[in-house]
C-alpha cells in the first residue's frame, strides 16, 4: 500500500437540485478526491481554507484517517461555489463564484509530502500543478491531474507544459472535446493521450466513464441508480476511487487500471446519493465492495 | 438455427449530416433490421412498397437471403422519409415525412408465416402489431416489439395491450422516459418491464445500450468509433443482430440475451460507418466476429 498526495480546492457549496437545496455545504476537489481515496489508502491533503472554515468538517477528514497537515488556514474567507442542476442532473449551472482565500493559494509541500508516490494534481490552475510537480524530491510512480474548462480556454499553455508531465489526465466529456478541439470523443482522446498522458480518462456523468491507456479503450458505466440526489463532486469522488485504488495495490497496469475506473465508478455512485460528502462520511468498505460485485455483474459477458 | 419474421417499414430515406447527403435511399425499419439479422440467421420480411420502388433494393435483400415473398407492391408511392442531423448526431430532426402506400399497410401473413418461432415487430402502428400477433397460428417462442414517440403519445391504450402480449421491448431512451413518465432512467426501464415485457432493451444512441432482464441490468457501451458517418437505422439493426443472434441460438437466457446485446452493437456500429446499408451490403461474417472480440476486450474486467 503507498501513500496518495492530493492538492486542490476545501470549499463551502450551496447547490440546488430538483430534489431539494443545501447551504454552505462542504466541498470542494480535494475534499471529495480524499474522502473517496481514504477508504483504499493513508491520504495527505493539501489546500488552504479561510478562517470562517467550519472544524467540524476538518473533524470529517481527520476520521477518514486523512493527514490534514497540509491543509493551510490563510487571513479571509473560504472559497464559496453555488451552483444549481436542472432534471437532467447532467451539467451544473454555475451560480457565483467566491474565490477568497483561494486566489492566494500557493502550494508548498512540507518536506515529507514530496516523495508521496501517488500524486494527484486536482483541478487548480496549472501552473500551480506544475509548481507542485517540481517540489517532489523524486518523480512520484503515478502522477493525475484533472483540468475544466477554465483553465483549457484560459492557461492553455502551462496546462500543456503539466500534460507533457504526467501520466493521467481525468476529465470531463465536454472537456476533453475542448481539449483536443474535436467533437469525436475517440479521437479526441486519442489526441490529449498525444499530448503526453499515456493513460486518459474521460468521465461521462450518468453515462460512466471510458479509459484509454496504451491505445487500448475500456468502457464502464454508471451504476445504475433509481435517484440521483446530487452529482455535485462525482468527478473528484470518481478520481479518489481511481488514484485510491492504484495506491492501495501500489501497481499500475491494464487489469489494475481497469479495476481502478470500477473503483471510481462505485465510489461516484454513493456521493451522488446525497448532498455534500454526507453519503461517504455514512459508507462502510463492505458497501464498496458490495457495489464493486454489482459493477462486475452488469457489464459480465460469458462466452458462448 | 430458428427463422425469426420481421413486419415494418421499407422506405427510401433522404438524409443529411455534417458529414454528406443523399437523396431518396433505401431505407426503413424493417429493411435495416431484416439486413442485419440475415447476417445470423433466415429472416422473413412483411412489409409494402409502391410500385415506384427500384427493384435492385429488393435484389440487395435478396443477395443477404431474405424471404421477400411477403413484401408487397402497392399502387402509389413507398413511404419516404427525409431527416437532418446536427454534429451530435444524437438526434434526427424529421424534416418530411409521406406515408404514402405505408398508410393503408395491413400485413396480412401468409400461411407459411404464421408458424415462424421469433417475431419482431418494428417500429409500426401498435393495433397493426395486434394484428400480426393474433394472425401467429402458436405464440411464437420470442417475440419483440420496437415503438417511438408518435404511437406512445396518439396510441397509448393499443400499445399497452399489445406490450402486455411481448416478451422484449426495444426503445430508445428518450422514448422509455416518456412511455414510463418518468426522467429516471433505470425507474423507468422497470416501470415498463411492469407493463408487461420481461426483458427491455433501451437504445442510448452513442453511450450504447441498457438490458433490463429479469430485473438484472445489463450496460454495453457503444463502440468506440472514430468516424459515425449516419446514425440513421442504428437502432432497427441493433435490433436485428439482436434477435438475429437469438434466433440462431434458438434459445433466450442470461446469457445468450447478454451476447445478443454485443450482437446488436456490433450491427449497429458497422450501419453508421456509411449512408443507407452500404456498409451493411459490402460487411463480411468475419468483421463481426473481430468486432464482437473487441467488445469483448472493451468491457472484459479481470480479477485481481
């Protein structure tokens, strides 16, 4: 089992759905990525909240077992997101904004967080991944990053520098068209694994998720659910199931990779079942695995 | 090895994508179904035409050996059909329709018919699916039913008679959510399978396809292709690998109704790589034998 280093956004959420609205929630990338990864492996968070920030949501982390030392308080408030989803659950409206504390946010990792083997770059702006790609003391085995489309319309150029460095990317299908300026979503993988990542994952929404590592393509879906609460982190709680599983067999290859995007699949379909983190703060390992045998039974194909 | 009849549209279809256009084509539910399951097994096809219809159309069904005994030829004109699609290619805009001989369609089977053991009915007026189904001298082993917005909203009371008599339904999603009413999609897959069917297959265009079989859920992805040249017909030759696959095994469990799903994606990948059945006229038994092992690969998850 090696360890997992993520650095990215603590927020405060407010999002409303069809199905009801929540206020100043905690969210945030990194905080659904290591509440996701900490059932697999010992996470070490790094982000920075303001003052107003809540201890009671510190105290969630700190009982998943995940290593808040990383996590800075700077002078002002926490980064606010509100958003609101329409039925179709499949794309937020961004609301507002609050950036606070967060605009500041320089990463420096404490000298025992730079040789974490498993690192996770979440979505920040890329020149802060590339800033915290050049602090580890030696290249980590397996380096992510996730990206939006922010960053791809706006830093263009240092999102390419950090793509030529890692070895996955996850992101989303609209995105990766983005990305890779072409609305066939093959070739438009094909085209950001060009780019430098050897492994690309494109996540879907309700439509699951599609892997291309070596050339090779791996499809899983989403889990089948009968209500989806809120989609509100799935992404993040997708990658910490991916990077988290990765790290807990601490080997990287098709069959680890494969079981990898089930893991990030079971693990995105509990956080959508409710609002906030409240569904992977209640989850217990034999719920994972459970769920991972239901994955294994809806896409099984026997031979003939 | 089972016969399987088919009873549907033959029409000359006039299409537009980003990709090209083409002007009065063969097309037609039961023709591309008819074509795609020929690939399986002896597939029998009812349908009408007007006597404008060009004769090596029929040649082309008849080279792939169709029973054309029960396609009839009218006075008037054959059905046409003419779509446009956007850069999605998600959904058709149906830009004319004229029924023509297709109006006054009543399949009537001949004797040699009525005993043929796997039955589709595609994509046709569900008091005319009553019809055939109540002219079958005994319940054929495996019969399936196709349907779509139109007789969902102008003829709900027969098409839920007639889908209380199927053992499958094909639908595409859109149309599962508005004959269930109901936004989620696994609520309502049960919610038909409630009306009726045991086994509901719904068609997701791009993100591939759901089995809902016995209440166990089935996902295959579509195809990972780099160019869809005309999504046209892709759900009617799912269908058609689909119970052409079955109808060769001549017999419907777990396992054969999972392979038909892999069966009817196959089919369909091949029909969107061109206008019309041109790929389907010049596709060899071995392509998809090569194209169901890279299913395979796409969707096999090992143990660790």
């Amino acid at each position: 089992m090696a360890e997992l280093l993520v650095v990215g956004s603590v927020a405060l959420d407010s999002v409303e759905t069809p199905f009801g609205q929540v206020q100043e929630v905690l969210g945030g990338s990194a905080t659904y990525f290591s509440c996701s990864a900490s059932f697999f492996t010992r996470v070490r968070l790094v982000a920075t909240v303001g003052q107003d920030f809540p201890k009671e949501h510190v105290q969630l982390l700190e009982d998943r077992g995940v290593d808040v030392g990383g996590l800075s308080v700077a002078a002002g408030r926490t980064f606010r997101w509100s958003g609101a989803y329409g039925y179709d659950l499949n794309e937020a409206r961004t609301l507002d904004t609050q950036l606070n504390v967060f605009a500041n946010f320089r990463p420096a990792l404490a000298e025992n967080l730079r040789r974490v083997p498993y690192l996770f770059l979440a979505n920040i702006d890329p020149e802060l991944q590339l800033e915290v790609l050049h602090q580890m003391r030696e290249r980590p085995r397996l380096v992510a990053l996730d990206t939006m489309n922010f960053w791809i319309q706006g830093k263009r150029e240092p999102l390419g520098r950090v793509l030529r460095e890692v070895d996955v990317v996850t992101i989303n299908d609209a995105e990766a068209r983005q990305l890779a300026g072409e609305p066939n979503l093959v070739k438009a993988a094909r085209a950001i694994a060009a780019m430098g990542p050897r492994t690309v994952v494109v996540k879907r929404g309700e439509y699951g998720a599609l892997l291309l590592d070596d050339g090779a393509f791996f499809v899983v879906p989403a889990y089948p659910l009968e209500s989806v609460f809120d989609p509100t982190g799935a992404g993040d709680t997708f990658a910490g199931g991916f990077m988290g599983s990765l790290a807990a067999r601490d080997r990287v290859d098709r069959g680890t990779l494969r079981r990898a995007m089930v893991y990030g699949s079971v693990m995105a379909s509990f956080t959508v079942e409710d609002f906030s983190l409240n569904r992977l703060a209640r989850l217990a390992p034999h719920e994972i695995e459970r769920r991972y045998a239901d994955f294994e039974d809806l896409i099984r194909l026997e031979r003939a």
